[in-house]
C-alpha cells in the first residue's frame, strides 16, 4: 500500500505548487529558478494559434520587431537584432522561455535589450499610463510559449 500513496502525497505536493486553471500567478510571484519558471503562470498550457497572433502584433508583443523565422518570412519589417527563432522549440524548453519572456534581464543580464514581458514594476521613466501593468497577460506568455514550442528544425 505505501509504494501507491507516495505517488500520490507526491502529486498533491506538486499540485499545492502549480496554479489551480484559470488562476494567474502575479508578476511579482513569478521565480526564475535556475535560469527557468517551470509552473504556468495560468495553470494551463497556452494556444499556439493565439501565441502566433500575439508574436505578430505590432500593438502588443511585438517580438516580430527583433526576431525572425521561416513561419514569419511574408512579413514586413521583421527585425535581425534578436536570435532567430528557427528551432527554438529544439533549443529550449517551456520552463526556460517562460523564464526569458517573464524577465529576459534575469536570464541574459542587464544589457539585453528585450524586455521583461510579465514584469510590472523595478522599471524606470514609465508613462503613467502603463505604471504597474505588463506588456503581455499570464495568459498571452502561455500563448506565446505554446507557438515558440512549434518553431522546431
């Protein structure tokens, strides 16, 4: 009998861990841990579909302005300053890019120029208007992570 409920103490003190679905966890929660944030800001995994949507989004994102990749080749103005994101779904895990998308400063150093994208305070000379909110929703980084994990060799 006690070989059946390790597993299961287990799991419930991974579960106390993970967010519940449909709840966010606040940016100021959020732990890189070792170069990665392993539990989903939301509870549940994000939509591929949607994450395309927002890597395109001019208004949002806009992570289109510094990277490129094959499945954004039509599109106008993409940037060369940040990697290319062919292969990225290869060359990291969900854990590690939610880390970078959280607070890419925490995970390439103060001198990248990519913004922390789940961050909302710590910043400097912000207009009043965006002061104490993120650039993406828990729910859009989820989104986001779900279509880099598409871009694969």
């Amino acid at each position: 009998m006690k070989p059946r409920l390790m597993p299961a103490a287990l799991a419930a003190s991974l579960l106390a861990w993970v967010p519940a679905q449909g709840e966010t966890v606040a940016p100021s929660d959020v732990e890189i841990v070792d170069l990665a944030v392993e539990a989903s800001l939301t509870g549940a995994a994000g939509d591929a579909e949607k994450g395309r949507a927002w890597f395109l989004d001019r208004k949002l994102g806009n992570c289109l302005a510094c990277h490129m990749n094959s499945d954004m080749a039509d599109q106008p103005f993409h940037g060369e300053v940040g990697t290319p994101l062919d292969g990225v779904g290869d060359r990291w895990s969900a854990a590690e890019l939610r880390a970078i998308l959280v607070n890419s400063k925490e995970v390439f150093g103060p001198d990248t120029i990519m913004p922390a994208f789940y961050r909302d305070s710590g910043f400097h000379r912000v207009a009043e208007e965006f002061e104490g909110k993120t650039i993406l929703t828990a729910e859009q980084v989820e989104d986001v992570i779900a279509y880099l994990l598409t871009l694969k060799e």
